[in-house]
C-alpha cells in the first residue's frame, strides 16, 4: 500500500509537471499570429542580425566554425540557462494561490520552467540545423556524427540551469530586487562567454584561465566542438556535470532550507 502511494503521489506530481510545462510554452507564445513558430524564427533572426554586425569585427579568427553556426550554437545552448532562471525568478510568487491551497511541491515550479525552456531549445535545434544545411550546400560546413553527444550535454546544462532556479525562485520571494540584479548579472554573462566572439581573438591570458570558472563557457564550447566533429575531453565531461552537480545542490538545498519560511511569506 505504501508503494501504491508513492507512486500515485509521483505520478500525479508527473501530470502537474507535464501540465505547467505545456502552459509555459502556450503562455509564451499566447496571442502570437504564428505561434511556436517564433522558436524557430527567433534564434535565425538574432543570429542574422549578430552575424551582419560582428562578422567583420569577431568573425575571422579563432573559432574552428563557420560564422553564423558559431552564433547560433552558443546563443542556443546559452539561451536554455537564460530562459529558464529569468522565468524562474518570479514563479513561486505567481503561484501563492496554488501553494497555499494545495499541497504541491514548491521544486515542480523553476523545474518546469527548465523543462520548457529544453523545450524551447530543441525548436531553436531545428533552425541552427536548417543554418548548417544551408552553409552545407554551400560548401561551408560539414555535418558531423559527434552531434549526437547533445544528449550527454543536455542533462548537466539543466542541472546547472536547475540548480540556479531554485535558488533564484526562492531567492525571490524574500528580496524582490533580486529581479534587476540577475538582470544587469546575466547581462553581464553573456559578454562574458565567448557568444560572438572567440577567447583567443582578446590576446589575454588571464581571460583565457578566468574562463574556466564560467560553466556557460563549458557548455558553449562542448556544443561547438560536436558541430567540428571533436568529441569533447573527459575533463570537459567533469567540468559540465561537476558545475551541474554543485549548482543543483545548492539550489536544492537552499530551497529546502527555506521551505517552510516561503509558505509563510507568501
């Protein structure tokens, strides 16, 4: 009978996810005239618009890619951690009527932002492969068979992602300015990771060995080297998921230790 419970309980915290999901991605797109079109259209129009203003300043040196899929696959794998914590930030606040009249578990809420901002990626996947087939045809990329490790990266760039929106989401519900603050940070973190740009074009050693304390430059860099056709270093592997692990824990255990003082406060 104890069995039967947990997983009736599971089951049903499962359709509450699968439900939350499902309305994020609606929500994102309500009203839109074409909809879940623009996961596609957006990241193409960013990374043409990009691509027309750095290409002559960044594009030339160092980066192993052509342009435009240089671009697009760091603005991508970037915009799942992006996506996901800025949407986390305010989601246990927006929710207090639910929390409060049910017995919900407080984690469903940043983990289906994650989980609809993977989403978001794999639509965004279909138009940087719609780029590399375009470039294919002209002779300027090769497709690879490494591109299937995407499923080995996927899993820590969540967990990172995870572990930042439970932190932030409970965060939140305490200090409101936290909303401004992530956003001048994350703005910040982009121009950090080397998005448009390559390391070695900035000619500086220190940057070079700062950047790996950046896990966005992990991902970033895992990402391309699949699109070249490299298999990524084990020491690459235990930087992704050991950053994944750590900001997991963290985020969880911060959002544990507070449980009970976010009920009360909202």
């Amino acid at each position: 009978m104890e069995k039967e419970g947990i997983k009736r309980k599971l089951g049903q915290q499962f359709y509450l996810l699968r439900l939350l999901v499902r309305r994020n991605i609606k929500n994102q797109y309500y009203r839109s005239v074409i909809g879940i079109l623009w996961t596609v259209l957006n990241p193409l129009l960013n990374m043409a618009v990009m691509a027309i203003v750095f290409i002559n300043i960044f594009g030339r040196s160092g980066i192993g890619l052509d342009y435009p899929i240089y671009i697009l696959s760091g603005n991508i794998i970037f915009g799942i951690m992006r996506s996901s914590t800025s949407g986390s930030l305010p989601c246990l606040v927006q929710q207090r009527d639910m929390l409060q009249k049910t017995k919900v578990s407080i984690s469903l809420f940043p983990t289906a932002n994650v989980f609809s901002s993977l989403i978001t990626f794999l639509f965004s996947f279909i138009a940087l492969l719609i780029v590399m087939f375009v470039r294919f045809l002209t002779k300027d990329y090769t497709f690879t068979w490494q591109i299937v490790f995407l499923v080995v990266l996927l899993p820590s760039v969540c967990l990172f992602s995870l572990g930042i929106s439970y932190f932030l989401s409970a965060l939140y519900v305490f200090f409101r300015d936290i909303k401004h603050i992530y956003s001048v940070i994350l703005t910040l973190w982009t121009y950090l990771t080397p998005l448009f740009y390559s390391i070695e074009v900035l000619k500086n050693d220190f940057i070079e060995k700062a950047m790996i304390f950046n896990p966005m430059y992990h991902y970033v860099t895992y990402f391309r080297q699949l699109l070249m056709g490299i298999i990524p270093s084990w020491q690459t592997h235990l930087f992704c998921y050991g950053f994944g692990i750590l900001s997991l824990l963290i985020g969880y255990l911060f959002l544990s230790a507070v449980r009970n003082k976010i009920a009360a406060k909202l």
